[in-house]
C-alpha cells in the first residue's frame, strides 16, 4: 500500500489522525481508530524534524491506538478505567476538532467568496500638529527596541533527539525477534522489557508488528493472566 | 441636543478604528444600555447608504458596505491577502467561537502548538491579544473586529449556517460559548 | 451596478481628504455631469445622518455636520490629551531604530498588527509616511524632523546603539517568511 501520509505535513497527532480518518471515510469511533493505527505508525516513522514536546504527542496519542488495536486483538484484554477514560477522550477529542475544522472550512471558503468592508483611517483629514509624548528620550526608544530584540522569537534549534532517532521500531523489532526466539515464549511483560515509556510503546508496537506478520502467537491465561507469547509454527 | 443614535455616528466617523461602548459612554455621557439602542438604531438607519455598522462585542466601527469594495479597494492602500492557510483558518475557527481563550486552549483543541499561527494571526489583526487576567504571564486571544470586516459581515451572526455550528459545537463543549 | 451617489459615498468616506470631480469621475468611470448629479442626490440623501457632503472648490469630502463639533471636540481632547500606549511607544522605537520600513515590517517585528497604533504616532507628527518606492501600494514610515528635534538629535544615527540594533531588527527581517 503506497501511503500519502508521506507527502503530507500533518499538523500534530490530532490533525494527522483526523485526517486519516476522513480519507477512509469512516467515522469516529473504536473501530476506525483500529483500522487508521497502521497508517499512523506509518506516518510517524516518517516524522523528522519535530520537537520532543511534539515527538511525545504523537507517541501518547500512538499509546492510546495501541491499546485499542491490541483490544480488538486481544478480546479478553481488560483495560484499566484510566485507558478506557483515554480511548474515550481520544475520540471525544477528535470529534470536537473534526466539528471545527468543518466551520473553519466554511470561514475559509466564505472569505474567500466574499468582499471585505473596508473602514477609514482615524481621525482621516484631521491636523493635529505635533503632540509630542512625556517621558519620551533616546534612553528610552534604546531600551524599548533592546527588548523587543530580546523578545524575538528564536528560530526552533532543532531538537538534539528526533522522533526518528526515539523511534526505531525496526530496531527494535530485531531485538524482539532475538529476545524471543531465546526464550521461545514468556510473558509479555518480561519480553517488552523497556527502560521508559516511549521504549516501552516502541515494543509493544514491535510486537503487534510481529503478531501481524504471524511470527508470534499469543495466550492469555485466565481473564486477568499474564499474556504469553509463543513463537508461531513456522 | 441630537439625537444620540447620530452622534455615535459621528464619533466613529471621525474616529475612523473601532471604539468601545465604554469610551462612546464616557464621551457622550450617556450609560451603556443607551449607546447599545442607540447603536441598533444607528444600524437601523444605515440601510440605504454605502455605510454600515460592524459590531462586535463592546466595539463599534463604521465601514463600507462589501457591494462597495470593488470601487474603494484602489484607494485602500496595504492590500490584504484573502487566504486563510488551513491552520490559520483552524485556530480563528476556534478563537471566534472560544475566544477569549489562552493558547494553551487553543493547543488543546487543536493538539498542537500554535503559537505560530497565533503569531500569524495576529500579524494580519485578525485577533487581537490582551493580557490574562488570571495570571498576567500569559495572553488570551480573541477575534477583532478585523476578522468581522475580513468577513464582510457586520456581525457575527451573520455568517450562514453560524447557529448551526454554535449547536453542535455546544454539544461538545458544555459551558457557554463566548459572548460575540 | 449600484446607485452611482452611494459609491460615490463610499469613495468619500474611504478617502477622508477632499476628492476632485475629475478623479471620482475616473475611479467610478462615469462623466463629470454624471458625478455632479449623483453628488447632489447624495446630498439629499444624507439629510437625517451625521454626516454631510462638502464641496471645496471642484473637490468634495464627506464630513461631520457642524451640530456634533461639541461631540467631536470632546473626542479629539481625549485623543490628544492620552499619552503614548505601550504599543505606540513600541513601534515609534522600531521606526526609530529600524525606519524607513514597511507597516508589514513593523508588524513583523513585533508580532501584532501596527496599523492603528501608526495612525496614532502620524496624527501625533512623530513620524512621517511616503509612498513606498519599491511598492506603489503600500507606505514607508520613518521618525519626522520634529521628533528627532525634539529628542535632541541631528541625526537618527545619533541614537543609542544605533548601527547594531538597526542590523539586529534587520537580520529578523530578512528571515521574513512569505505572508501566510
């Protein structure tokens, strides 16, 4: 499948969900947010030049796809209330920005179409003379401009670790694979050992890669078991 | 004494940018609820002239009626740009409906930082920025009456379809949305 | 097409100085007879508004009626009488430092829209606009004679920090995006 998320500068996780979304058509819910995850993933791994702020939107939003992609892969999973509450706020949240982004294309369109008013400039025709300012000196233009070179915003240093460099699910996919076939089947926990959670969602998202491409096969033991994996039969 | 519906006329007339209610009161030393009928007024007996009363909030502007554009607009200098980029159009979506609100609003919204865009924005005087009275740090931001003329509407309301987007956002968004 | 007295108000009211015949004949492509005639309806027409139609000479401006000169004095005293706002005095220390520049340019630097705040420091006489040589539509500002005079200098050079701030608000200028 050939991804036009590629070409597209999405702006920010919302924007870049919503707009997944939107081009399949489908509404929000569960279920087209389990069918958009792929697309998403795809979209981040092409990510480069974003800030760390911004690397960590994406993932949180990506943790969130996550749990419910596994969901629907693992229907026995249980989430706790705090990940129904952000599955739940996730959608919310689209949907709110998808009502806005409708009535922004509407002003967009409608200034597009029609003319503006135009107003007169104050006090037109009027001489005033010269009004001269109190507390006006060299001293003081000097300072003013000072700080309003001061205050000018910095172009963005490029963030020292990008989101490429945070994400290499690739990598880490590698490393499962090893990790696995060592131990040939453990518990998930123990396999998507991570040092923080942005590693922690890398390899859980490593791992649903592998379950996709049928390397692994899982089990979960009882309603609230740990969920073990096994190297599927070649 | 004139009638006070004409001498907000004449004030805006030769003030020319948009004035508050506020200062209309302090200069024709009548209260707020008068100047506000006398605005309607005004409004009112505009109709049948090139001039037309843009209204939001608590500030008043006199402009030329957009029928009129095409023959004022050489004499206008400092062309304005009628593109909105989608995020610009995205966040004075969210302002003019929201608004006032802080960026961080806006960011929530939107799942992103627009500061930038807020930057924009404020460069063409589409919104305009006051210092936040919860915590002077920060700004909250607000659609001008610029955004009004950039329009070509007087007010608001008149947008097409504007109380229908009210609704359905106000379905998702439980307080009240911003005075306009 | 509409009513040729209307867009002629429309002009006037844009305009603010005195308009010839000659030059609303060529803007609204009609003949001199023709703006004569809709000139006088126009006149009619505002019988009953604040405002009225003065002929000086073969020119013509759109003014406030004599009975609101108490209204409009009372407006133009407390204009006259505010001192500068932290915005005004801003942009007349860029237009100090960084003049002659653009009113986009002053925008940029500071991050808001200029326009009125500029109509403010020119009504004051603190600075001056020209057309702008490089692009006919728009207007060059730069501090007036009489301000460098009254801040004690010869020249603007002669101001603290001159040549490094001016570079300084220059180089942010050349980084300029194209307008969004």
């Amino acid at each position: 499948m050939a991804y036009k998320v590629k070409t597209e500068k999405f702006e920010g996780p919302f924007d870049a969900l919503l707009s997944l979304i939107e081009e399949k058509k489908l509404l929000i819910n569960e279920v087209s947010l389990s069918k958009v995850y792929e697309d998403y993933l795809a979209h981040i791994k092409t990510i480069t030049d974003i800030s760390r702020a911004e690397a960590a939107a994406f993932l949180t939003v990506g943790a969130t796809l996550i749990l419910i992609k596994s969901r629907t892969l693992l229907p026995t999973l249980e989430l706790t209330p705090e990940e129904e509450e952000s599955i739940e706020e996730l959608e919310n949240r689209l949907k709110l920005l998808k009502e806005f982004r409708m009535f922004a294309k509407h002003i967009q369109e409608f200034g597009r179409r029609n003319t503006p008013l135009f107003s007169r400039e104050a006090f037109s025709g009027f001489e005033f003379g010269f009004l001269p300012p109190e507390k006006i000196a060299p001293a003081v233009l000097r300072s003013l401009v000072s700080k309003i070179i001061d205050s000018i915003p910095k172009p963005d240093l490029l963030p020292e670790h990008t989101l490429a460099k945070v994400i290499t699910i690739e990598e880490k996919t590698k490393e499962l694979i090893n990790r696995i076939q060592d131990q040939l089947s453990g518990p998930l926990k123990k396999v998507i050992s991570a040092k923080d959670k942005v590693e922690l969602i890398v390899g859980f998202l490593a791992l649903l890669e592998l379950i996709k491409q049928g390397f692994f096969e899982v089990e979960q033991k009882g309603l609230f078991g740990d969920v073990e994996l096994k190297k599927a039969p070649l | 004494m004139e009638n006070l519906s004409k001498r907000i006329e004449a004030i805006l007339f030769i003030h020319g940018e948009p004035v508050t209610i506020e200062r209309l009161s302090k200069i024709l030393e009548a209260d707020k609820t008068q100047i506000r009928q006398a605005s309607d007024e005004l409004d009112k007996n505009l109709t049948g002239t090139a001039l037309t009363l843009v209204w939001k909030g608590d500030s008043l502007q006199l402009a030329t009626r957009p029928n009129f554009s095409k023959d004022v607009d050489t004499l206008v200098k400092e062309e304005v740009s009628r593109d909105l980029s989608r995020a610009s159009a995205e966040t004075l979506a969210i302002i003019a409906y929201r608004g006032p609100l802080t960026r961080s609003e806006a960011d929530y919204i939107r799942g992103v930082n627009s500061s930038y865009t807020l930057r924009n924005l404020l460069i063409r005087g589409l919104i305009e920025r006051k210092s936040n009275p919860k915590d002077g740090r920060t700004y909250i931001y607000q659609a001008s009456l610029e955004f009004l003329k950039f329009l070509g509407l007087g007010k608001i309301d008149e947008l097409p379809e504007y109380a229908e987007f009210k609704q359905k956002l106000s379905a998702f968004l439980t307080d009240k949305p911003a005075e306009n």
